[in-house]
C-alpha cells in the first residue's frame, strides 16, 4: 500500500519560536490504537504543539514521525499515554530521534500492512453520549438510525475480516459512503474522521422486519417489533455478535412460551432494560455495579434481586434464583426497541440450547424458525460470532462468568517467553487461548464442543485470531482428558508438527489465576469444580495443588465418593444424595424425611437400584467433585434433586443460604492423612441430623457454605504451613459461588494467607485455555533448555 497523505493540516497552528533547534522523533505506539480515534487524537495533539510530521496504522500499531521544540515533542509523548482517545488502550510508547528533513505541517497517512505483524483490535463499544444525543434528536439526519456509531463507539472485532483496520476488511466494505458521511469521514476534526462503520440512513446499512418466510413485512420494522413483543410474542433480533431472542419479560405467558420453543424449562434469562433508573427498579445496584452496566463493554451483569421479590418481571425469568442478569443497550438498535417497546426484555442468546448462536440471516431464519415469530434483520453482516458477556461482583472483585462480547479480544500480558502457543481449552464452556509476544488473547466463550455446529463455530473463531494476530502456533496444549473434542483438535495440530503440551485440568484452573496475576513459583490452588481428569484415572474435581507454572501435586482433596451412573449424577443430583448418605454409613434404603419437600425425586425402584449400583466400582467410578458434593447437599435439604442446566441445583442452594444470612455456626469439617483428605461424607451427616432435628434448610445451606469455606482456609494454612507457602489461588467453576467466594477469600486471608481469585477469565473450564497457555508457554521453555544443553 503506498502511504500517501489523506488529511493535511492547513498551515502552523501555533506560533513557533524560529531560534530554538529541532529535532524530529519517531515514535511507535503500540496496544490497542486502531479504530479508536487514536490518529486524529494525534494529530490534534501536534497541530496544538505546532509540530510536523504524520501519524499513520500499520499492522503493528501507530507510528508517529514528528518534528519540532524538545519541549513540545516530550510534551507529545507523555500525551500519547495520559490522554488517550476512552477505548484506546496504549500498552508500549518507543522513541528513537531520526534526522530532520523538510516538512510543513502535520499529515495523517494512510494506513501500512507490515508483514507478520499484528496488534490488539479493539472490541466493539456501546453506543456513545453524543451519538445517543444524535440518535433521537429529531432534527439530525441520523434520527433514529439503527446503525449510527463514531470513533468512539460501535462495531469492531465483529466485523473485522482483517487488520488493519480499514472499511475494506470489514464487512462495511460493501456500502459506498455518501458524500455527507465521506467528508464527515475524510475530516480530522470530525468524531467520525477514519469511523471505519460510518453510515447514514442515505448510504448504509438498513433493518427490515421479516416473517418467518424472510419476507420483508411494510411498515415501520422497529415500531412493528416491538407491537409484537406486547402482544407476547418472541422476536430474534440481529445483535451485534449475532442473534437474540426478545420478549416482553413483564409477561408471564411470553416467558413461558420462549422456554418451551427454545427448550430451556429453567435456566434463568438475561433482561434487558432502557437505562439505569430501570435496572433499580428491578435490582440492588451498587456504584460498581451501574458503572459495568452502563460502561463501553456492556455486559449482562448479575444482580441482587429487591428481598422482597421482583414483582414488575416474570417469574420465569429466573425461577428460585437470588441473582437477576440485566444489561442496558449496547448498540442504537436496542436503544430504538427498547424505546419503542417501553418495557424490560428477555435477550436470550439466539440459539436452541447449547447450539452456537446464529449469526448471518438465512441461518436464523432456518435455524429459529420454531423459535421466533419474526426477524428483526439488517445487512450490516456479522464476521465474528459473540455471546453476550457475563460478569458480576462478588465482594470486591470483579468475576468473568462468560467472556465475548465487548471483552474479547483484549489480551492478557502474560510474561513467559516461548514460541506462539495456542491453548483448546476443555470440552464444556470451550474457549481457546493464543499466546504470542507476551500477550494471551483469550478468545470468545465457544460453548460445549459436543454440538457440531459449536465445533464449527471453534474452528471459525480460531481462524479469525490466527489471521488478525498473525499467530503461527508451535506448541498446542490441551486437556488430560483423552475423550475431550478440544484434545482431538490438539492432535490434528501435533500430527502437522506442533509441539505437545497436555495440562491437568485443575493445574489449568489453577494457572489461569497465576496467569491473571502474574503469579510465578510454588503456590496453593484450590481447584473445587465439576469434573476433570485425575492423573489416577478417577474423577478429581475438589482438590488442594501444590504447583507452579509448569508442574502441580496433588496434596489435599475432598474425600472420594462414588458417583453412581457417573456422569449422569451432574443431572440427577439425587444420586449424590445416595452416595454420600452411604459414604457416611447410611444404608440409603430410601430417602430422607426432608427429600420429600422438593419435586423430582424418583420411584422407590430406581432409587434402591441407584443404592445398589452404588456399590459398584465400574458403575459408580470414584469421585472428589465439589460440584457433586454441591449437589448431595441440595437434594439432601430438599431444595433440587434434578439440574435441567449446569449447576441449578447449586445455584438454588446458594441463593437459600443468602436468605439463611451471615455469621451462621460453621460444622467442623475433620481432615487427616497424606495427601490431606477432608471428610465431607460426615459433613453432609451432620448437616441431615440438623435437618432431621427440624434446623431451617435457610439455615442449614448457610451453614454448609460456612463449613465449606472453613475447611478451605483450615486446608490452606495447614498445607501452607507443611510447603512454606502463603498464596493461594482458588479457581474452578464452583467458585462462581460468589458466597463460598467471599467466605473462603475472606477466611483465608483472616488466616495471613494472600489469596487470588479469577477476574478477567472465567473461573468455569471458560477460564482453562488461559491456564494452559502458561503451563505449555512456560513448561515448553524448560524442555527446550533440556533439549538444547543435551
Ligand atoms: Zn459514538
Ligand atoms: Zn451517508
Ligand atoms: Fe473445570
């Protein structure tokens, strides 16, 4: 591409003093800069310091050539940091002074594609202050249009074939600007200068309302959406990562009717609402929490719900949980349906359960075609499939429940030096990580990689990093797990020649963590999930780690119980129930007095038959899960025998024992021997003798989270006291507890232990990829060491 000049300055916009000497500098910038007003920032930056030169992208960030006072080009440095465009994210300022030569005036330049280089791609942005202001004033010529956005916010990574980032590898490519927006475009003092999806009703994308046939139906598309969703009706709507699933969250029959077609009967919904006035009236907000829903990210956040219930939403909303996602607008569509409609929305991801979301029309058409009544379209196209993110404060820290919208891709520094590294990630909740240059870029949350279309979805997602980060991986890590789609994948990579990293699953939760902190060297994890691999072939998932970046050792655990049916038990929590009453010597003939109380259970028959198989090594394989133990619990205080998704039954035992309150008297829970084994199995004794003696299940659940978090905290000091250690990192999916969270981070710390805990990724297997990235980073460079003194 040649760099010829686009934007001229028009004469010396300060006086200069003509006696002092010049210098010129080359400066390089590097982080996130592109597509973010970075050049126009600069180059108001120098016209005010009477500077020339240019600023010009190239694929590995911005470079500035300018000439001028000392004093001046210092003063252009320290700016280029500390007042840099809101989504601009500058990582590495180099300066290097070059020989004068002849200028006048300061030029933005077009943009350079330097081979095999690449740099961080901002993720896409809300709508901003002054395009909202636009958007409904009635007298600007982009009145309500759908699709209006600046330099400082809308679309980005879902859009984007390439970098750098130019229309022409975006999907906007195929709108030719009209003159208005062109000038708007090519103007450095406008908030649109180089706003790669700059449009107007006149010249860009346009939204339509479909039937179920894709036919355009006449009329105002927005104003006939929304006259649907009253009438309780279910609207997919292109977002902007892909399609959602609206409907009026008010209305008991319409929720009702998008759990059945979408075949979701409990698994609660995020709602949308019009600003944040609205989300007070449906939750408890804190400071933190209203910046999260209304900041340039807008995620779903999960909120505390009014104790005294939520009677202006649904029920089915969230049937029996103590948390509520919300999120605000994130784009000038939602803004205008939500206007129109008037009242808080289910956006559900567009999809039939665990399917990858759809993104382009026709797949939504086909694919949601039982779902939705009709399509809210554009043909703005989607490139890079996005979830929704999901996050929430748990005490003071920021959790990362699903990473993808708005998030991604921003990278993690990570500091190991290594070749590129991709990380798979687990086989649920998948994500996959590329490490290059000291930089982890986490890719969106893929979902469970049992579905092809999901496995698809990975291979896409994949592609499109490798190509926008110019990554050539040559160390590929994965999971123990032999049977792990992710490990397949993994395989096809070392058959071509990539080096093989295979990480333990709870060393990769663990990891993660020290990834996110810059944790290196011995530590304690405390890994407590669902499932994973043991190196013993048994099912590990509540387990103390001695480790470090490369190696762990497993040096305490949960008590070993059988789980009868294996991994059906994550399902019917039931089961659990059996099993841990046997493991505390119980004959489990049938179940408890307080089982009774919740729905689900099953005949006598297939009860005594799951007691019995119990017994049995192959039926029932060995397993410390935390989640199983969370399970147990739930069905034991009859709260949950069955989970219809992921940790239901968890989750209602959590949301029991916030309303059991705090200071509750924790249980004891006995630990001995080598690795130190902590006896749930009484625990859960315990907790059903309270029950028996007629003790609250409020309080008994509160008092389940306490002991549990005890026993955590109890488990740490002591093992740190054995090891010499004193951090601990705690991660699996079952620390999205936020109570056990809180509890065991607080206890721990009561204990002189520092503790650390996921913030940026998931806790779930979401978070793994990231783990396993430094493990395969770190572990590789030591075996090249070896290779290489050998
Ligand atoms: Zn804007
Ligand atoms: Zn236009
Ligand atoms: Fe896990």
């Amino acid at each position: 591409m040649t760099a010829q000049a686009i934007a001229r300055s028009s004469g010396p916009a300060a006086e200069r003093d003509p006696g002092a000497t010049r210098q010129r500098r080359r400066i390089e910038v590097r982080g996130v800069v592109q597509g973010v007003g970075f050049r126009p920032f600069v180059w108001r930056l120098a016209r005010r310091l009477a500077l020339d030169g240019f600023v010009c992208n190239t694929s590995g960030g911005v470079v500035i050539e300018a000439q001028g006072d000392a004093g001046a080009l210092d003063a252009l440095v320290t700016a280029l940091g500390d007042q840099a465009p809101p989504l601009a994210r500058v990582n590495a300022v180099s300066v290097a002074s070059i020989p004068t030569r002849a200028d006048d005036g300061f030029r933005i330049k077009a943009s350079l594609a330097v081979d095999g280089e690449y740099q961080p791609v901002s993720p896409d942005a809300a709508t901003c202050a002054d395009c909202l202001g636009e958007l409904f004033d009635q007298d600007d010529h982009r009145y309500r249009y759908p699709f209006i956005n600046c330099t400082n916010c809308g679309p980005r990574f879902t859009i984007i074939e390439d970098i750098p980032y130019d229309r022409a590898l975006t999907t906007m490519r195929r709108f030719t600007m009209c003159a208005r927006c062109q000038s708007e475009y090519e103007d450095p003092r406008d908030r649109r200068f180089h706003a790669q999806p700059n449009a107007c009703a006149g010249c860009g994308p346009r939204l339509w309302l479909a039937d179920l046939d894709g036919i355009e139906l006449a009329g105002d598309g927005l104003k006939r959406a929304a006259e649907q969703l009253l009438r309780g009706g279910v609207v997919a709507v292109k977002g902007l990562g892909g399609f959602q699933l609206a409907c009026d969250a008010t209305s008991e029959t319409a929720v009702a009717r998008l759990r059945e077609r979408k075949h979701r009967p409990a698994k609660p919904f995020a709602v949308m609402v019009a600003d944040l006035e609205a989300a007070r009236d449906l939750c408890a907000v804190s400071d933190r929490e209203a910046e999260l829903l209304s900041g340039a990210i807008r995620p779903v956040v999960l909120l505390r719900g009014h104790p005294q219930g939520c009677p202006l939403l649904a029920r089915g909303v969230a049937p029996g949980l103590g948390e509520l996602g919300l999120m605000l607008p994130c784009t000038p569509l939602h803004h205008l349906l939500m206007r129109e409609a008037g009242t808080p929305l289910v956006m559900s991801s567009g999809n039939l359960s665990e399917e990858p979301i759809a993104r382009t029309n026709d797949e939504a058409l086909s694919r949601l075609r039982g779902i939705a009544d009709c399509f809210l379209l554009h043909d703005r196209d989607i490139h890079a499939r996005y979830d929704d993110s999901v996050v929430r404060i748990a005490g003071d820290t920021l959790q990362t429940v699903r990473r993808a919208r708005g998030l991604c891709p921003t990278p993690t520094p990570v500091d190991v030096v290594s070749p590129p590294v991709l990380a798979l990630g687990g086989h649920l909740k998948n994500t996959f990580c590329v490490l290059k240059d000291g930089q982890a870029f986490v890719g969106p949350h893929i979902g469970d990689l049992d579905h092809p279309l999901t496995r698809r979805h990975q291979g896409e997602a994949l592609d499109t990093y490798l190509r926008l980060f110019r990554a050539h991986p040559r160390v590929v890590a994965c999971d123990l797990h032999p049977d792990y789609a992710s490990t397949a994948i993994a395989q096809t990579w070392w058959d071509a020649g990539a080096e093989e990293v295979r990480v333990q699953h709870h060393h990769a939760h663990v990891a993660s963590v020290m990834a996110e902190h810059g944790l290196r060297g011995r530590l304690l994890g405390v890994a407590f999930d669902g499932i994973g691999h043991g190196p013993d072939g048994t099912i590990w998932g509540g387990e103390f780690l001695l480790c470090d970046e490369r190696e762990s050792e497993r040096i305490g655990h949960l008590a070993p119980v059988r789980q009868p049916g294996g991994d059906r038990c994550a399902r019917e929590g039931w089961r659990m129930a059996v099993a841990y009453l046997r493991a505390a010597g119980d004959s489990a003939d049938e179940p408890t007095p307080a089982m009774r109380e919740a729905g689900g259970l099953p005949d006598s028959r297939t009860w005594r038959l799951c007691s019995r198989v119990t017994a049995s090594a192959s039926a029932a394989p060995l397993s410390t899960s935390a989640g199983r133990l969370f399970d147990a619990v739930a069905s034991l205080l009859g709260v949950a025998h069955i989970s219809t998704f992921e940790a239901e039954a968890a989750m209602r035992l959590e949301a029991l024992a916030v309303r059991g309150g705090a200071g509750v008297a924790p249980i004891d829970v006995a630990m001995s021997g080598t690795p130190l084994c902590l006896d749930t199995p009484a625990l859960v004794a315990e907790l059903c003798a309270q029950r028996n003696a007629g003790r609250p299940a409020e309080a008994i659940a509160a008092a389940f989270h306490e002991s549990l978090a005890l026993a955590i905290a109890r488990a740490c000091r002591r093992l740190g006291d054995e090891q010499g250690v004193t951090r601990v990192a705690l991660s699996g999916g079952v620390f999205q507890n936020a109570l056990l969270l809180r509890r065991a981070v607080e206890l721990l710390r009561d204990r002189g232990l520092d503790a650390y805990t996921n913030r940026d990724v998931p806790a779930n297997d979401g978070g793994i990829s990231l783990g396993q990235a430094l493990v395969a980073g770190a572990r590789g460079r030591v075996m090249r060491r070896c290779m290489g003194a050998g």
